[in-house]
C-alpha cells in the first residue's frame, strides 16, 4: 500500500500538527432530510472553517514542513480563491509571506479578501496564459517556494484531515462520500483515508457538468481536459485538467465521477441553506448536487459529502438562490 504520495499515517500526522490552528468543522446531520431522502445524508461543514473553506488545512500543513530560511523567502502559488485565502492566512499565521496568481476573472470579493490578509497578488488571463508559466518565472525571479492547491504530499496530508474527522465524527459505515473536484486533492486524501481505514465506503469525485475532466480521465484511464472558454456558476473548481499526482491516486481509488448542471447547483444551494441554515459557494455543493439529483443513490444508505467554502458576498449568494432555471 505504500505507494501513494500520501498514507493515512502522513494524514494522523497532519491531524495532529494543525490541532488548535484549524477547527474541527461540524458533521451536520437532520433527520427531516433523512426522512425525506429515505436515508442518511451527512455534511462536513469546511465552510465553517478559518478563510471559509478547507484549503488552510493544506496550505497550513505545507508552510509548516518548510525550513526557516524558506519561510523567510515565502510562498507563491496559483488560485482562483479558496486556496489562496487559506495560504494567504497560513503565511501571516508562521509569519512568512505569499504570492498568489489570479485569474483576472476572479470575483472581486475573493481578491479583495486574498489582499486583505496581506498576500500580493498577480492576475493573468484563463484563456490565453498559463498560471504555471507565471508562478515559473515568479520562482525564478523571487526563490519564493511553490504551495500546489494539491499537487504536494504535504497539502494533500493536510486536506485529508478534514476527512479524517468526517470519519471519526460519523460514527457508523459510510456507503459513499462525494467530494467536489476541482484538482483532485481533497477528493485524492479522501480516497486514501477511506481506502485505509474504511475499505466499503465508495468515494465519488463530483464537478460541474462542463468541468468534468476528472470523471472523463477515470473512463478513458489518462488525464484529459477541459476545452478553453468554458464557464461554469462553480468558480472554485473550474480546473482545467487533472493533477498528475491527484490522478495517480484518484485512478486507483475512486468509485466513479459524477456531475451536476448549475440548475442542480443552484438547487443545492437553496437545500443547504434552507435545511442546514449553511452558505455555500456554488463550487462547494457539486456533491450535495448529485446526490439531491439521484447520480449516486442514498435511499436506505449513509451517504456523506464535504461542503468544501462558502466564499461568497451576500450579492452573490442572493443572486444566485433567486435565478431560476
């Protein structure tokens, strides 16, 4: 087993070392749900969690396995917004600094609250630039140290803590847990966690219907991506191909990918909010989407999935809950 760029050890460990910096987030459960969907549907609440979504857990990890010297030249990494926050706080928190690259599409809240924290920020344009390229020469120029949203041991080790805790916090069989999938790494961590320590229970990697590189790579077996100019409501995951180290784990591990339509999203949306009192980002509820829309049944079953931010103005969030099909 001990081919995975992460084990369940490196997970227990990062448990440990983010203890009294990262909150163990709620498992929320409501039995008029169950009763209405005719089983049991559990949800880790990480947009409760410090930056609103679950990426410190990684970011946090990561910062704290760099030596002194490298704190001291500071981060720089690529994303869209959940990932940057969680960064952006990890590096104020060790007293190091952060670069973040940006899609100039970002929402403004997002940016604003990446700056907010103190972390400088450079844009590019999604369609004719490559993040890589930038955070490269960004390397090149700085000898700042690059913190993947995923695509390190380390920040993976730290994102499966969060399912760690969904785990332990239910207390009974899981049947399958759906995580949204942008990248890969919370979906990757959770696959090794359940694969280690809870053997029947199916992970699902769940995207937006026109961002579904993941479920694509699994059914052809190699990474494939997504063609340019897509949009999609689910600004968090709209990742442009999978991970090669996510996908080395995620195609051995997983059950399947399934999909929601941004009508399903929207769905969601409106169910967490006015069953669980949450707000979620539309990126966040993808799982939660497919399961409301029967892709992976529940009836009779324990099914989880982990809400992943609710990084979203009010603005936003009104808009959307209101937009009808």
């Amino acid at each position: 087993m001990g081919h995975y760029p992460v084990c369940l050890d490196d997970i227990r460990q990062a448990a440990d070392a983010l203890t009294g910096t990262v909150i163990r987030t709620p498992l929320l459960e409501n039995a008029d749900v169950n009763a209405l969907l005719g089983g049991r549907l559990l949800l880790k609440a990480e947009n409760m969690q410090r930056t609103g979504a679950f990426k410190i857990r990684g970011a946090y990890n990561r910062m704290l396995g760099l030596s002194k010297a490298e704190r001291a030249r500071g981060a720089v990494t690529y994303s869209s917004g959940n990932h940057a926050l969680g960064l952006a706080r990890a590096a104020a928190i060790l007293g190091s600094s952060a670069v973040i690259v940006m899609p100039s599409d970002v929402p403004e809240a997002k940016r604003t609250a990446v700056w907010e924290m103190g972390a400088e920020i450079v844009t590019y344009d999604r369609d004719t630039q490559d993040s890589a390229d930038i955070v490269a020469e960004i390397i090149q120029e700085t000898g700042r140290i690059e913190v993947p949203p995923s695509a390190h041991p380390q920040v993976l080790a730290g994102a499966g803590t969060a399912a760690l805790e969904l785990l332990e916090d239910a207390g009974c069989a899981l049947d399958a847990v759906l995580i949204p999938c942008g990248g890969g790494g919370l979906t990757a961590a959770t696959a090794v966690v359940m694969h280690e320590a809870s053997p029947a229970t199916q992970v699902f990697a769940a995207e937006p219907e026109l961002f579904d590189d993941t479920r694509r790579s699994l059914e052809i077996g190699h990474r494939v991506g997504n063609p340019r100019g897509r949009r999609t409501i689910c600004d968090a995951i709209m990742t442009p191909i999978p991970n090669a180290l996510t996908f080395s784990i995620n195609s051995e591990l997983l059950a399947g990918g399934v999909t929601a339509t941004d009508d399903e999203v929207r769905d969601a949306m409106r169910f967490a909010f006015s069953h669980f009192k949450l707000v979620t980002e539309p990126g966040a509820v993808v799982g939660l989407a497919a399961i409301l829309s029967g892709r992976v049944p529940i009836a009779g079953r324990t099914v989880a999935t982990v809400i992943t931010g609710g990084n979203i103005d009010a603005q936003g969030f009104a808009r959307l809950l209101n937009q009808t099909p």
